[in-house]
C-alpha cells in the first residue's frame, strides 16, 4: 500500500485520478498503478483482444469436448468387455460337473450374448492314456455380444477313464 503525503515531490510519481482539480492528495493515485494518466472512460478492451481471447476459449472447449467423446468411447467398449467377460464366466461355471463332461459341442444363448462349447480330446504326444486313470479334454468356449466382439476361453479339464 502507498502512503500518500502532502510533499513537493512524492515518492513513487502521483498522476492525478480523475481529469479535474488535482487540490486535494487523496485524488491522486501512483503513476505505477496501471492506468497511465489515461482517463477512466477511455479504458477497456479492443476487439482484437476480445477475439484472441474468444478464439482461446473456443480452442480449449473444443479440446475439452474431444477428450469427453473419447472417455465416454472409452467406457462403452470396456463396459461391453465387462458384459462379454461376465457373460463368458457364467457360460463356464454353469458347465457340467467334469465326469459328465462329454465329447462334443453345444452351444445357446445368455443375456443376448452367443455362446458354444467344444469340448475336444486334448492332443499332445507326451501323455500315454494308458499310464493313467485321467483323460485330458479340451474346452473350448466361445462368447459372443450383440454388437459383434468375440471372446474365446480355451482351458483343458482332467475327466477320470470309466473302467472297463
């Protein structure tokens, strides 16, 4: 804050506040104070500035809108994985039991989503059937939503060899 004092030669330089009498000390304001001796009715805005300051502003909303389009695209599809996910581990869990897994395919429909089982026999060169009392089977399932995205489980079960 300035102090203002009634001396010949004031420290920073006064200007007088208003065009009028410059009598009283408490009219004065100092020179550093943004105005520059300018008259109060001539201060404000030039349309340049205004429209720099527009077009600053449309830019920035403009970007502000292109990263709210791209979060909500965003969320969509990781929404439609989670559906897709869940739908594939409901379509697993309601399998049945191992022992009355069967050869074969099957397929149906949950929550508007498509699905189908292949359940193969697991082929590998390394495992000898008759050493053990387990047989290893392929499961495939393949999930598929409305709007076209495929997921694709593939697991192996161990089913026990009936005896014979």
């Amino acid at each position: 804050m300035f102090r203002l004092t009634e001396s010949k030669t004031p420290n920073p330089p006064l200007v007088p506040a208003t065009a009028g009498t410059q009598r009283l000390a408490k009219n004065w304001i100092p020179a550093c104070a943004g105005m520059s001796g300018i008259a109060r009715s001539t201060r404000g805005f030039t349309l340049i500035e205004v429209l720099v300051a527009l077009a600053v502003v449309a830019i920035s909303l403009s970007a502000i809108g292109s990263l709210i389009a791209v979060t909500v695209r965003g969320v969509r599809s990781i929404g439609g994985h989670m559906t897709l996910v869940e739908t594939t581990r409901a379509v697993v869990t309601g399998l049945p039991d191992r022992e009355r897994l069967e050869l074969g395919s099957f397929s149906g429909e949950a929550a508007g989503h498509r699905w189908r089982v292949d359940v193969l026999p697991f082929q590998a060169n390394f495992i000898d059937p008759r050493a053990t009392d387990w047989m290893p089977q392929t499961v495939v399932v393949r999930v598929q939503s409305p709007t076209g995205p495929i997921l694709q489980v593939n697991t192996v079960q161990l089913r026990r060899i009936p005896p014979q």
